[in-house]
C-alpha cells in the first residue's frame, strides 16, 4: 500500500441498507478526513479525526458515523442510506493534528443509493 | 457565513496563459490552498499560500492578499494535459478547510 485506499471503489445500494466505506493509509498521518463532492457544490466534511481515538463532526454529519481505533484505518458507515446520500466520498489524511498541513486524497468511492 | 467563490467554467488555448480566481470570506484564515482534479479522479495539492504575494512552481503561480480575500492561480504554457477542475480552499479559524465548487478548465488545440 503506498498513500491512501478507499474501498469499494463504487456501490449500488438499496434505500435503508447499512454500507461501511473503508479508508486505509499507511503515510502515519494523524489527521483523517470524510468528505463528500457532488456535482456544482465544493467538497463538503463530514467527518474527521485528529488523532486516532477522536473524531469530530464536520459540514454535513448528518446520517453518516466514523471510529478511528488506530491511525491507519478510518471507516465511514451510513446506518440507513438515503437517496441523498448518492456522492461521491472522498478520504483524506494530512500530517499534522488538525492545524494546517496538506491533504492528500484517496481515489474515492462512488455511491448510488437506489 | 463562510463562502468560497470561484468561476465555474474557463476556456483556454493550448500554449496560453489563464488566471484562475478566488475571493473568499472566512471566520478566520490560516492559508490557502489550490488543488487540481482530474475527471474522475482525487484532488491533488497544487500550491499553498498563507502569506500575502506570489508563490511559483514551474508553469503553475498562486497569488494571494489577504486583505482582499483575493487569490489567483496562474497556469502558464498551457498544455492539454492542464483540462481538470481547480480547487480553491480556505483553512478557517478551526483549521478546517472550506472549499470552492471548483473552476472547471478546458483547454483547445
């Protein structure tokens, strides 16, 4: 592994169904990202860790939820998908703890809720 | 609220030079970043400007004045591999960064 993966690298999933998207770095950074893009609108937050063992909510926390256990893994789960949740997600990592460094971005995954 | 604005859609000639702009209104600032994404794919960091004037990096320039919320990436020597969307983002008062729609670039022969 060198950077950030994401997995699966698309889904289709049926309203009202529970998906965990997978983020793994192995960069040691300690802070890590969830944002969603979708078209005409920026990147939006959802969620983030400084460090692992806390998170916090970002812009948009809504009907997502994430645990950061260790440093290299930081799972995004929707309990119940939406149709509004279709997006595509995008995981991040940057060095620091939480104060301005560089982000550096998974491939992302492509979600379709149905 | 926190606004990040930047045009939509710019065209160019390939060889040519385009500027890219962004204004921005933030609670707080701690740097600017530019990032390009191609179609379909991750944003890549570009550039990072947390003090006033121009920094450059090969073809690529960002501008920044803090005091007009003002900043500008600058591409030179267009090349036809430079089409992609340019990402503007601000890192507010939390260190969270606030992100532009994007400023999609075509570039023809």
């Amino acid at each position: 592994i060198a950077g950030i993966t994401q997995a699966p690298t698309s889904q289709i999933l049926a309203a009202g169904r529970r998906m965990t998207l997978r983020c793994t770095q192995d960069m040691r950074h300690n802070a890590m990202y969830w944002y969603r893009q979708d078209l005409g609108l920026g990147l939006r937050l959802i969620h983030y860790s400084n460090t692992a063992g806390t998170t916090g909510k970002g812009e948009v926390p809504d009907g997502y939820s994430v645990s950061r256990a260790n440093t290299d893994d930081f799972p995004l789960t929707l309990a119940s998908a939406v149709p509004s949740q279709t997006s595509v997600y995008f995981c991040a990592s940057s060095g620091t703890d939480g104060t301005t460094d560089t982000q550096y971005f998974g491939p992302g995954t492509r979600l379709t809720v149905l | 609220g926190q606004n990040i604005d930047q045009p939509t859609e710019m065209t160019a000639t390939e060889g040519a030079i385009v500027q890219i702009n962004c204004t921005y209104q933030t609670s707080g600032f701690n740097g600017l970043f530019w990032y390009q994404q191609h179609a379909g794919e991750a944003p890549t960091f570009l550039s990072y400007n947390v003090l006033d004037g121009l920094e450059e990096k090969g073809r690529f320039s960002s501008f920044l004045s803090r005091s007009k919320g003002y900043s500008y990436l600058l591409l030179k020597e267009l090349q036809m591999k430079d089409s992609a969307s340019y990402l503007c983002a601000v890192s507010d008062s939390n260190y969270q960064l606030i992100w532009g729609a994007g400023t999609k670039l075509i570039i023809k022969p």
